[in-house]
C-alpha cells in the first residue's frame, strides 16, 4: 500500500510529539507556550470528532470529486511535477476563497468558529477541527480541480499538504521569520493576527500557505508588536466541553431562525455574515472596526449567499424598517466593573494585560438599561475624539474598548462623548473598591455574597439589590464583573431582574491577584 494512504496518521503523529515538546519547553520557559490542561483537551478531543466525522462522510467527498472528474476536461496525470507546482497553486488560491467566505457567510462560519474558539494559541489549537464541515460542503470548491482533470486522489493530497503546512504556524514561540519569508509564506505572525479578535486584525490573513492572495485581494494586516493579539471570537464561549464548542452557533442560529420576524431576518441569520441583525448594527467585524476606526462611515451589509456560499460572498446594502432604540430613552445605568487580572488569565495579549501598569477593576461600560433589556447600538455614526478615549485611559485602558462600548452603550445615553466618558468617571469615583479587593497579592477564594458585601460595606450609600457579582462559568469560577445599578442621576438603585438574572451561582470564585 502506497504511503500516501496513511498521510493522515503521519501528520497526526507528528503534532501530537510537536505539541508535546512544546508544551514541555514552555513549561521549562524556553518558548513562549501557554497551554491550559482542559484547553489542550478540548482541542484533542475537537480533534477525535473531526476524525470520526470525516471517516463517515469521506465516501461523499470522494464521490462528489469523482462524479467531477468522470466528466474532466483534461487528464493531469500525478507523475507529472508540474501537475504538482499547477495544483498546489490552484489548491492554494482555493484554500483561500473557501476560508474568507467561511468568516463572511454564517453557514460556513458555524462550521469554522470552532477552530477559533481557543482563547490560547498554541500547536493543540491547531487540532481544534469542524466536526460539520463535510455536512454543509466546505468541500465543494474543490470540485473545479476534478473537472480541469485533477484525480480525487491528487486533490484531497494537496489539501492534506496545505493543512499540514499550517501546523506549525499556530504558536507564539516563533517571533518572525526572515522578511522575504513573511513576505512571501504565511508565518506564525501572519497566523496570529488571523486568530486574533481584535478590531485591527478580526477577519483577517486567510491564507493558507502563500500570503499572494491576502496582499492581491486586500485582506492583508500586519501584526503590531504594540498590540498583542487578543484571541477568542467576538464573544467567547467559555467552556472546554467538545460537543457544546462543535454546535454551539448551530445552537445559536436556530434559536435565531425560530425567532425570525420574516424570511429576509431568517435567510440573514442562516447566511449573513456572524452578527448580522436586520437592522445593521450587529457585532459584525465589519461594524466592529468601523466603530474601532472612529468615524469611519458605517456600511451597512446583509451577506446574501445561500446556497452560494461555495461560490462566493455576494453583498447586499439593505437598512431595516424596522424603528431603533432612541437615544436617552431608558430606565437607568449599570456599571460594570471588569476585574483585570481573570480577564489577563484568559486573553493573556490583550493590551491592558502588557502594559506597564497593572490593573484591578476597570470600567468595562457604563450601561443604560430598560426595566426589562436593554438599548444597543443606537447611532454608531458619532466617532469619539481622540482626546476622550486618552482620557479614559486609566480607566478603560483598552482604545477598541472605549470605542465598542460608545457604539454600543455610550449612543444610547442621549449624550455628547465627552459627556458620556465624563458620566463614566464620575459613576467610578462615586464607587469604593473594597480595601481586599484594591490590589491583592496573592488569590482569594470566597463566595460571591462576601464580596458583594465587601462592596456595600464599602459603600454604605448602595442598596443590597443594587449590587451584582459576575464569574466565568467553567472550571474553577473567576470573579469576572462586580456590576452596580444607578438611576441616571448616578444614585443606587436596586437592578431589575434582568441584571439579577446574571449574578454568579458558584458557591465560591477566586480572585487572581493583581501581578
């Protein structure tokens, strides 16, 4: 039997002992290489289900090339080296085109979101694999090559090599390569940017092997030494079970579609782009970055690709109907306070997390809110001057954070920025932190409750209903927020039971120093 046959266990046993010494040498610190034990697992395991999927559903990949390539246009016959150098270009270029469209249609992403959904970035998250991708026919744009004359054969080898190539760029212990080979290759820099979530990079550097297509077509960023990439999606899933980070957007865009007002918001969630909402102003990346370039003109999109999504990503302007949330029209404020150092355990390259100066609680917002939901979004047109955003540096350090949460909150305050960030300021300084909680040197494990009464021991001004305690909800529980409701006077006032709904349940959080 030919050794082609058993490409996939060779490249399989390779990453497994390629994992294994780099987890080994970041643990010694040689490398730079954070691996998280139920992390690592998760990806293994992603890793398992991908396998299983694909040994099932090889028999219609194989098919579906075959029925292609039984009506070629030409035989390309594998013993010819340039049938080699052909294909790997026309496989790469491919590679290219099914990656972007599988950010930018929805169908594709809930396929695709899984590999993203590391918040380390590592060899293992390299193995983090769709278990869907077959099903929705991530394969098809392949089926080009069987018609020009490629055997099945050939063609699924090539994907093999491509995939493989890109093993190794999935790590932090290589800085950069030479810079004729950054330019020309895609590296664990350009890849980084890839997986990042930051406003700068989201939705960026698809390439598979050649970094031709992303500079031809525009897709192209660099990664900034000064701003680490934040990896995650947009909104983190926060668990290491394999089946919840396999279906989760499934999950997701079926209780969209049920909930859909019409065809046009069904069609939008199956197959618009991640975060599409009737109305325009969803957390898609490109909203997202508008709102981070401040003042950048929005545009808005509804990605209408159906059952094209093989084909490509077709574009459609539309602007809802539908009436929007009014500016100042809303029952009162929430304050949310961020405690930094869980938050730096997660997304170690955030900015706020390598700065000189280290934080304890930051302002993640300062939220208007109904007495049931809340506003969103409500003019993400007005951009936020320079000056307010260093203004707010000490308070929120992170600039794509005083950005997003003035698009998405700060609009909706019937105010001027200015006046929103110095609402912001004078909603913390009517707060004291808690001397435990101020800077702590060391983890404190203690239930929810004591630090909620921390706070109002604290501050005897607040009302016991007017306090909230967030944590993370998988493996050892984290203080994540301590939220505190005002009426818009900046007077406590007891949280309505939407804010309540959110307070942590574990009978015990640590506290991560500040380092």
């Amino acid at each position: 039997m030919s050794w082609k046959a058993h490409l996939p266990e060779i490249f399989l046993g390779i990453s497994l002992v390629m994992i294994a010494i780099e987890a080994a040498l970041g643990r010694m610190a040689l490398v730079t290489a954070r691996y998280r034990t139920r992390d690592t697992f998760a990806s293994l395991g992603m890793q398992a289900g991908n396998i299983a999927m694909n040994l099932l559903m090889a028999g219609i990949v194989f098919a579906g090339l075959s029925a292609a390539y039984k009506v070629r246009v030409f035989t390309v016959s594998p013993s010819s080296p340039w049938a080699w150098v052909a294909i790997f270009f026309l496989d790469d270029f491919i590679y290219y085109w099914f990656h972007r469209i599988s950010h930018e249609c929805r169908f594709w992403w809930a396929a695709h979101v899984n590999h993203h959904s590391s918040q380390e970035y590592n060899l293992s998250t390299a193995l983090r694999q769709s278990w869907t991708s077959v099903i929705v026919g991530t394969w098809t744009p392949w089926i080009p090559l069987a018609l020009l004359g490629f055997p099945p054969a050939m063609i699924l080898a090539q994907q093999g090599f491509n995939l493989f190539y890109q093993f190794w760029i999935h790590t932090e212990s290589v800085h950069r390569m030479p810079a004729w080979f950054e330019y020309l290759f895609n590296t664990p820099s350009h890849h980084r940017v890839h997986h990042a979530a930051n406003p700068r990079y989201l939705d960026r550097n698809y390439a598979g092997v050649l970094m031709l297509w992303d500079r031809m077509f525009g897709t192209f960023v660099e990664e900034k030494d000064e701003e680490p990439p934040r990896y995650g999606i947009v909104k983190n899933i926060e668990t290491f079970n394999p089946i919840r980070i396999a279906f989760h957007e499934w999950a997701a865009i079926a209780r969209e579609v049920l909930a859909a007002g019409s065809v046009r918001e069904a069609l939008g969630a199956l197959f618009g782009p991640p975060g599409w909402r009737a109305d325009g102003r969803g957390l898609t990346s490109k909203n997202i970055r508008a709102g981070w370039q401040a003042g950048h003109p929005l545009a808005v999109a509804l990605l209408a690709c159906a059952f094209l999504c093989a084909a490509g990503s077709a574009l459609a302007r539309h602007r809802s109907e539908s009436s929007a949330a009014t500016p100042g029209d809303f029952a009162y404020y929430l304050l949310s306070l961020s405690w930094s150092p869980a938050f730096c355990l997660s997304s170690p390259g955030a900015a706020e997390c390598n700065g000189p100066r280290r934080f304890g609680f930051i302002v993640h917002g300062l939220w208007p809110q109904y007495e049931q939901g809340w506003p969103e979004h409500c003019d993400v047109h007005r951009p936020v001057p320079d000056d307010v955003v260093q203004g707010v540096s000490d308070l929120m350090p992170a600039r794509a954070l005083v950005y997003h949460e003035w698009s998405a909150h700060g609009t909706c305050s019937g105010l001027e920025p200015a006046e929103f960030f110095a609402l912001v300021r004078r909603a913390y300084a009517g707060i004291a932190i808690p001397q435990d909680l101020s800077s702590p040197t060391h983890a404190i494990e203690q239930p929810p409750a004591a630090i909620a009464a921390a706070f109002l021991h604290a501050n005897p001004h607040l009302e016991p209903q007017s306090v909230v305690v967030t944590c993370t909800g998988q493996g050892e529980p984290r203080l994540r927020e301590v939220h505190l409701c005002l009426d818009r006077d900046l007077k406590p006032r007891a949280c309505s039971a939407d804010a309540l709904r959110g307070a942590c349940r574990a009978p015990q959080v640590i506290v991560p120093p500040i380092r």
